[in-house]
C-alpha cells in the first residue's frame, strides 16, 4: 500500500486516524515519494486497535471478522 493512503484510511471501528507501526517497505529504488509499505500495522490513534498489513494490503476488518488464520 501506499504511505499516502494514511491521509484517508481511518478506523472502522470510530472513524478516527489510523498511525502505521512497524512499517516495512519495498524497494522504490530510493524514490520515498513511491513508498510501498508490505507489512506492518495501522493503529487507531482512539481505541488502539491494530490493523494488520501483509503483502502491501491493509486487513480494516474489524478484529471480530477476522479469520484467525490466514487463507
């Protein structure tokens, strides 16, 4: 996912801004404006709910939809 996509995501839960943790990016070849996150968290800045992001797709289901294992 983009780095920028954090100006808009917000959490599902109560709307509010989502901050990313432990970000790992792909290589852009030193270009940051072409940030990929692979993996990492997006966390609500409200009710600290994680958000998982693997293979540079952000999981905004709530934790209670979640499959407890991946597909």
């Amino acid at each position: 996912m983009k780095e920028s996509l954090l100006d808009i995501l917000r959490c599902p839960l109560d709307k509010h801004e989502l901050e990313l943790e432990n970000a790992t990016y792909a290589d852009t070849d030193g270009d940051t404006d072409a940030a990929e996150v692979v993996s990492g968290e997006l966390v609500c800045t409200d009710c600290g709910e994680h958000y998982p992001i693997d293979d540079g797709i952000p999981n905004l289901l709530p934790p209670d939809m979640r499959e407890e294992s991946p597909a």
